[in-house]
C-alpha cells in the first residue's frame, strides 16, 4: 500500500511527547471551538436513529470525541482507532469502556457492516480521502453514517488575513512549547494543501454511492463537517 504525504506529517506531529497537553492545547487553540464543532457532530449522531449504536471513531486520538459519544444519550458503544499508541494511553484513561485499536483509518481491521456510524475529527488532511470512505462503507451497516471534521482554510479575504496572523504566532509559540514545534510550524500548510477537502469529500462520498450527503462549514468557514448516509 502507497504511503499518503500526510502519514509522515501525522508521525511528526503527535507524539509521547505531546499526548499529556493535546487536550487542554486543543481547547485552547480553536478558543473553545472544537468542543462546539464535537458538539455538531454529537447532534448528528444522536439524530442518526440507532439507539444504541455502535460507532467507530478514526483517528480518535486522546479520546475526546470518543468519550463524549460514549457519555451521550444512545448508549454508544466505541470504537477508538488512532495511529498513535500514547494518545490511545490517554483515551483510555478518559474512559474503560471504550475499544482501543492501534492501526491506521487507510486499512481498517475489521469485517464488513458492522458499525452504525464512522465519525472522525481532524483526520482528513493525513490520509487519502478516497480510500478512507471506501473503508467506511465497508464497515459501516445498511442505512449506517459517515461524519467527518477538520479544518479548513477561510474563503473570505478578511478572515484569511486574521487566519494567517493566528498560524504565525502559534508559529512562534512554538519556540516555546517545544513538543508542539513540529505541528505549529506545518499545520497551515498541511490544512492549505488539503483545502478543499469537503468539496472532495462530498464528491467522494457520491461516486461511491453514498446519499444524503451534507456539508456545514463553522466558524467563519475555519471548520467543516461533512456527512452521508449508506442507503
Ligand atoms: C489532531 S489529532 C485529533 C484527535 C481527535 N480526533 C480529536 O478530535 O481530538 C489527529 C490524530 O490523527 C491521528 N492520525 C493521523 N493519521 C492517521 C491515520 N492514517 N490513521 C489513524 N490515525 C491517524 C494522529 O495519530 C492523531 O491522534
């Protein structure tokens, strides 16, 4: 299987070194957004219609998005797969319950329709969206959702402006919270580089027979979350 450039970027990024702060960084970061857009996408979840459900959530990291669902009203059973074996650490002292798979979204290790819905959170700009939707429709069941966020890079020339100001000084705080230099240099380029990924992404999700398909940007175009069912 052919590597994605975001692989490498994702190896770089998180880290041991950095698993203990990702969480408090995060909220700090987006202001408190990534809380909201958790909230958007729990909204979607729970308006999904199985109760209770079975849910994967890719990439889920230190296991915010996954608690939340798990803590919500349907009974959640979850699923948390991430790439990096210290974040996994973290989601597991969120919580006891939750399933821990160390692997990555490209090539998932289980078998065909089994999951009421695949959500993920910042995972689409390391990985080739293509083959990641594939993979949900195979895992997910008949009538079962796609969610996917991550950020985007703002249309509107003001906000870009107040974008690229935001990306420089978290560039030079990165001089001072070393474990997250590596993110704080390179994050506006691998979001830039991925820009339009929930055009992509809906594109995607289409042609491979996916309906219903949706997309709603947040925070000033800054944020999107893109969802489909499987008929
Ligand atoms: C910014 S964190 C997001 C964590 C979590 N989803 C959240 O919302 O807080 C990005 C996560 O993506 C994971 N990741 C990146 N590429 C991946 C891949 N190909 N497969 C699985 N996880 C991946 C990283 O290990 C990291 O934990």
């Amino acid at each position: 299987m052919k590597l994605h450039d975001g692989y490498a970027y994702a190896q770089y990024f998180f880290s041991a070194n950095n698993a203990a702060t990702y969480d408090s960084l995060v909220s700090y970061a987006t202001f408190g957004q990534d809380k909201m857009w958790k909230n958007q996408i729990a909204k979607i979840v729970d308006k999904g219609g199985f109760k209770p459900s079975v849910i994967l959530d890719l990439a889920a990291g230190t296991g915010i998005l996954s608690s939340k669902l798990e803590a919500g009203s349907d009974a959640a059973s979850v699923c948390s797969l991430d790439l990096t074996f210290d974040y996994l650490k973290k989601a597991k002292e969120k919580s006891r319950q939750i399933f821990l798979v160390n692997s990555t979204a490209e090539l998932l290790p289980f078998q065909a329709g089994i999951f009421d819905y695949v959500v993920s959170s910042y995972l689409l700009k390391y990985i080739d969206i293509e083959t990641v939707a594939v993979e949900s429709w195979r895992v997910l069941k008949q009538h079962g959702i796609v969610i996917f966020h991550d950020f985007t890079c703002p249309n509107n020339q003001v906000i870009q402006k107040i974008w690229r100001l935001y990306f420089y000084l978290l560039n030079l705080s990165g001089k001072l919270i070393k474990e997250w230099e590596p993110a704080f240099q390179l994050l506006d380029e691998v979001i830039c580089k991925n820009r339009l990924w929930p055009i992509d992404t809906s594109q995607c999700l289409r042609k491979i027979g996916f309906i219903e398909v949706s997309c709603q940007y947040h925070t000033l175009g800054t944020s999107a979350i893109v969802s489909a069912r499987k008929p």
